[in-house]
C-alpha cells in the first residue's frame, strides 16, 4: 500500500465540476439545482457518463440515490463507499458536494492508472437531496439508505407545492418500491466523504486537509406566527396584532440566544420568512419562519431551542399573536470511526500533507452514514470559507490534494 | 330634487358582488384579482355586461380604465363621475372598492326607475389596478386620468417578472395609444366614490354613513439590505452579517416610528419582506422591504421617515450591511370639495340617515381624481373595521343605504 503512487488530473476534475454547473436553474456562478427538476436529471446524465466512461457499473434507487460501483476481487465483501451530492440550494456555489462526488469518480480513476487492483469494491455514490430545498428536510437520501425514513415517510414528503415525493419520483422516472432504498447492514464496511470545509479555519491555518472526528448536531424548528391582517392605512397602530413585528422580535431572540450560549461553536439562523399576504398595504397576518440550530454538542444547542421557545411564548403573549413551534429536525451528532480517520492521516503522511482533526459544523449525508458502516469526512479549504454562495471557491490544486487523500484512504480500506 | 324618491334593490347588488367574486384566483372568502389576469377580464366581462343591460354606453382606455355612461340632457357638459376598482390584493375580501363600482352602477339604475333625467351625463368608472400588487405602485389608473403617470411612465412600469404594462396591456386586448389615457380638463365637473371605511370608526359609533373631508398622505419606502451570505451550520455568529437579523430591527423601528409621533393617526407597517436565498440552512444575504406610512397630516408621516431613514443608518454602520432606500411613493393628501360634501350631506338629510365628516386614511383612486375635478367619498360601514382580509363584510343594508345616498349625490351634481 505505502508504495501505491497515485497521480491525480486535477485540471480534469476542475473542467468536470464547471461542466456540471452548466446543469443550472441560475445563472453561473451561482448555482440552483432542486431534486427532480429537469437540470437535476441532465446533471445525473452527465455523471452517469462519466462514470460508464471509467468502466463502473451503474445503478440508481427508486427515490435516485446514484451507485457506481468499480468490483474488488472479493465482490461479496462489503463494499467501500464514497460520494456526496450534486444538489445545489437556490444561488448557491459549485463546489458543495460535486467535489465529493466528481473528486470520488476521480479518485477511483487515479487508482485505476495507478493499477491499483481493490480486495473490497470500491462504489461511488450520489445521494439524492442532500439540501432541503425541495422538502424542507436535509439528506433525504442517506436518510433513506440507512432506515431513518422508512418508505412511507419518503412516500410522503411533500414540497411546498404540496406535490408527493412518490409521485415525483416516478413522474422523473424513477421506479421501484421504496422498501428497496434502504441498504443491507453489511452494504458496506466503510464510506468517507471528500467535502469543503464550508468553513475559514484550513485556509486560515494554511492546512491542504481536515480529517473529520465529529459532525455537529443540527436542529431545525418550524414556526407560524399568526396575528391580525387589515388595512395598513386604516387599521391604528394599538389595534394591531402584526405578525411580522412578532417575527422581528422572535428573529432577533434567535440571533441573540446563539451568541448567549457561551460556545463559540453555537450558530442559529432564521433562512426562511414568509409573510403572507405581502402586499405593501396590508398589515401582515401570518408569517412563517425556519429556524436551524446546531451546536457540536448537544447542550448548547438545546438551550438555545430553549431561549427560542422561551421567546416565543413571550412575543404570543405579549402581542396577542398565535404562535406553533413545531421541530422538525433534531438529528443526534454522529462521531467519526477511529478506523477511518487512521487511513485518511495514514494517506496524509504517504502523500506529506499537514492536516489538522477537525469537526464538522455543516450537515452531511455521511451522518446518516454513520448509522450503517464505519464513516470519515476528508476536508479541503474553500475560500474564505465561503460556501452556499456564488462566491463559493476552491482552487485546482486543493482539490487535486483532497482527491489524492481520498485515492489513498480508499485504497487502505478497500485492501482491509 | 327633494321631491326625488329612489328604491335601491339591495339584494340585487349584494348578489352581483357575490357573482363577481367568483371571478377570482383565491378560495371564496378569499379574492385574489390582479390586473390583466384571466380572473381580471371575467370580471370585467361580467361588468360590461351589467352596465349593457342598464342601457349605459361603454368604453374602455388602452390601459383598462372602464366607463359606462348613461347620457344626461346636455351630453356636452362635463359628466358627473362615479365608480371605484374590482381588483383585489392576495387573498383579500370581496367588498373593497366592488361595493363603488356595482354600488355606483345599483344607484344609476335607482336613478332610471326613478325617472330622474340627469342634466349632465351620469358616468361610472371601473379604474384599472388601485391595488400595487402588480407593479408595487397603487392607483395606475387613475394615475394615468390625470396625468401623474404620463404614456412613457405608465408603459414602462415593470411587474415582478419584469414585464411593461404596455406589453402586458397589448396581450390582454387593449389597444389605442398611452397619450389617449390622460382626461382632459374638462371631462368631469365632479366625482364621488362609494366604499366601505376599512376602519372601525362608523362601526363603533353606529352611523351608517361616513362623508370624507380629505384622503390621508401615503407614502411608500423600498428597502433592500445587502449582508454576507453563507453556510448557517459553517458561518459563527461574530462573522456573521445577517441582512434578515438588519432587517428584523428596521422591522420595529418602523413600528416604533409610528407609535412615536404622537398622532394617533399615524401608521406605518412593512407589508413586504423577502429573504434571499430564502434557504433553512444558509444565512441570509438579502432582504428587500417595502413600507408604508400615512398620516392625515404630512409633518407626523415626513416625521417617520425620518425615523425610519435613521434607523437604517444606524443599523447599517451597526451589522456592516448596505443599505439602500428608495421613496417611490410620497403623494401629498386631498381635500374634498365644499360642493361635493354638501351635496352628499343634503342627501343625507333627505333620507333621514346620520352621518359624520370624517378623514381616509386609505389610499383611494378619488386622491389623484382630485388633481382632475371636485371630489368627494362617501363611506359606510364595515365589520371590526376589517379589510383587505378574507373576513371583510359590509352587509346588505350598509350597502343599499350607501347607494341611496350616491344616488341622491349624482343626482343633485347632475343636475348643477
């Protein structure tokens, strides 16, 4: 293993991941791209070429989580697995998760020139959804491959068109029962996921690779906050019950209570208001907020849900407005296996790379990973940390690292 | 004209406004009716067609402006005018502004079974879009009658999509050139608008009519604050430039601002606030507000402006976002004519109703109808004062009273 020299065409992957930005409901560069929409389906076709062009075999599940498997010379063994997702939030960047998933295709191409010749099979993956754009839920895939949503669940999803996830699916041609998405325990032994950091400390400590140790626990709440419409020229300002004043006032606890925690790794954002009707003249009657929270442990985090609940009785009461708080996430932290993380600094030290262990505050699908084989992240900088953005970067060369790493690792598990 | 005895068939006009809520992009309570949409030339149909069977001859302008005239014995005089809108905001009610239009149509057929031979020509008005739902601006058609919007401004107002109305007009079948819109000098000797108070002044003090002495002065700010996006899990807190959390204080300084002039008449509500990427888990980069505040009054609203002004300033240098304000509103207030009220208030008298002089502090069409001729509105009563809601009501009587008292009005300026 340690003589395995693997040589990486990161010009190639980079040349790759901004042909797939061409599959785009925005206008480069920034990137929109929602589960089942027509961009969505030509970027799996791009993928599924690229990957019959490195001699994988192919398959999608029935909800289109995305297999491309390169056989070991022990098939029925548990497999390898690696991948992210090629999903993109409304104007957001080209590189959240089409490098895991561009940069894994690639990876398993370096290993191929390089002759490596895999024990395990070493399967790429690409999740379907990772963003909770099209229902409001992240990582619908993963969840989905490891049983945390069941088949009716998933059947169930709905978008804000009120649309069925079952009956997306299908009309976007995926078929099969959905009893057939999640994995078998022994599907794989191991799964690592090349990603950005998402985050400013690599490139502020001048490191090419974060190893994962841990994600960070999200929490999502759902509020509707129902006050009293009315004409915004008539209706006096005691006799209001504005719902929007009640959701500035909830907004700022939310960013208030995420400062208060005393852990500099607690964040809470409100990234959703709606007000309903939105028209200039009508004083508000209804808005609805999304509320996300995470923290790496699970104690800062629920205190602030706490502080936000705590807020939101007090705006009810206090304007005369109606308030339903419902959670709607509220995902565990998942810790990354020791296994993984020695393969992925064992390659770093093969390659002469510094790297520094790291946690991971952005969700990803290797959470729910996690709940079925051993699991690792491998991290490279973006620039200024930047991320679900149009300004989103990573240069050529960090990638090209990152992939090298992911190469390594890959070969070290898959020879387990 | 005392002499002069009129039957309004109530119920007559109430069905009418029940047939012409049909028409409707909503769920009846709720009426959505924007101009030039399908909904919006069914009702104008089913208007046409009412003012046809009333033996009125009907015109429309190339904007959409509707007039039915019913000819008076000296058809070369200026007209008397009378009439409101049918357009309706998002999920609003079914009596703002309809109630002038088929009540205005209900006291002309009054007229006619009463034998009355009007001197001057009689006219109704339907005015195009009263509402800013579609190009953010109130009263484009009875802007474009007096001439504040002239044919280039009225052709380039832009919708959300970015469409002109003079594009949009063209494909919803009015034709004739934009220079044809404005009225001349001479084309009404007077005008008066029925329509419920949207306010809960006559309600509470049991009148079934209001007379308006003057129009309140709205004026209308767009905001648009530019933060730093990003991850909501990746960004911390002391990074963060949250343009929601900005916009959240701007929020309650408008409130605030309002609640501070010392004027009980002065209000000022943000009925608009979009939140860009609008995504759960990414920090909002952008938030576009529009405001609107009134007062009878100028010094109290130019009063909350400037608050507002500074509190943008100081939430600006505060959060380190931009911040950018436009004043596209700020029409100065009307006042009715001496001849219009008395005419109104005689007929009052002769119909035995109570009433009281009182101020609007909604936006009506009869504000820029001012700039033409005399003015004057005649208000009855609606439930709790509610408007622009689903659950608006002004029940039959209110209403046949309210055309009693317009029928009388027209009468007595027809025949001045």
């Amino acid at each position: 293993m340690t003589d395995l020299r693997i040589n990486v065409d990161a010009n190639r992957v980079y040349r790759e991941l901004d042909e797939l930005a061409t599959f785009n409901d925005a206008e480069i560069p920034a990137v929109t791209r929602v589960l089942y929409t027509p961009v969505d389906l030509k970027a799996r076709a791009f993928l599924k070429r690229l990957c019959a062009d490195a001699g994988l075999t192919v398959r999608e599940d029935p909800i289109g989580n995305l297999f491309a498997r390169w056989a070991g010379s022990e098939p029925n063994l548990p497999a390898v697995g690696t991948g992210s997702h090629t999903d993109a939030l409304p104007f957001a960047g080209r590189y959240d998760g089409t490098v895991g998933v561009l940069g894994g295709l690639a990876a398993i191409r370096a290993l191929q020139t390089a002759r490596f010749r895999p024990r395990r099979s070493i399967e790429l993956l690409m999740f379907t959804s990772e963003e909770p754009t099209r229902f409001g839920l992240g990582c619908v895939g993963s969840r989905g491959l490891c049983g945390a949503l069941p088949p009716d669940k998933l059947a169930n999803l709905r978008d804000k068109e009120d649309q069925r996830l079952d009956d997306l699916r299908l009309a976007a041609g995926f078929r099969g029962d959905l009893v057939g998405v999640r994995l078998p325990a022994n599907y794989y032994s191991a799964f690592v996921e090349l990603h950005i950091e998402q985050g400013p400390v690599l490139e502020r400590e001048n490191l090419p690779i974060g190893i994962v140790t841990a994600i960070a626990a999200p929490a999502a709440l759902r509020m509707t906050i129902e006050g009293e419409g009315g004409h915004a020229g008539a209706v006096l300002m005691p006799q209001r019950r504005d719902a929007l004043c009640a959701a500035a006032e909830i907004i700022l606890a939310v960013e208030a209570a995420a400062k208060a925690t005393g852990s500099s790794d607690t964040v809470a954002t409100t990234g959703i208001c709606r007000v309903h009707p939105g028209a200039v003249n009508s004083v508000p009657s209804q808005v609805y907020l999304e509320i996300d929270v995470r923290d790496v442990r699970l104690e800062p985090r629920d205190q602030v849900v706490k502080a936000i609940r705590n807020a939101a009785d007090d705006v009810s009461q206090r304007r005369g407005v109606k308030i339903a708080i419902e959670m709607f996430n509220a995902d565990p932290p998942a810790t990354m296996a020791a296994s993984v993380v020695s393969a992925a600094e064992a390659a770093c030290k093969q390659l002469g790379l510094t790297y520094k262990r790291m946690v991971s505050r952005a969700y990803h699908d290797t959470l729910f990973m996690a709940r079925l084989c051993e699991t690792g992240m491998i991290f490279i900088p973006c620039r200024a940390g930047v991320s679900h953005r149009p300004d989103e970067y990573a240069a050529p060369e960090a990638i090209g690292r990152g992939v090298e790493v992911l190469a390594l690792t890959l070969a070290r598990l898959s020879a387990d």
